[in-house]
C-alpha cells in the first residue's frame, strides 16, 4: 500500500467540466469554519467598545449614570 492519503472528493459518476469543478471548489471553501491566525486572533476585543468605557464593568444604570457620562 502507499502513504498517500486518500482524496478528499472524488468524482464518481460523470465527467465534469472547468466550470463545475470551479464551483465544487469554491462551495467547499466558502464551507469551511475560517482558521484565525495568531496576528488577528484577538483582533475583535481591541476594537470592542466597552473597552473605551472607564472601569472595568462598564456602564452601569442608575439615576446619576449622566453625571459621570462626560468624564470619561
């Protein structure tokens, strides 16, 4: 036997063109759960806007929370 792995697709019946194997391909990346790399993997928290708020919790409610909203 060879170490080779098996196909991920195989055709099976019918002999597709260009176009259709084209579009095999691209429905099957669009598929795929996207990889996040180790430059873009925290990416989404610096852009969060709580972030931004003084405090580590946020905005809280209360009666005086529009007092304090200038003073960040």
């Amino acid at each position: 036997m060879s170490d080779e792995p098996a196909p991920a697709v195989q055709i099976v019946r019918g002999t597709p063109d260009e176009l259709e194997l084209a579009a095999l391909v691209a429905g099957l990346v669009a598929a795929q759960t996207p990889v996040e790399d180790e430059v873009t993997a925290g990416a989404h928290r610096w852009a969060d806007p709580e972030r931004r708020v003084r405090g580590s919790s946020g905005w809280h409610p209360g009666p005086d929370v529009w007092r304090w909203s200038l003073r960040s």
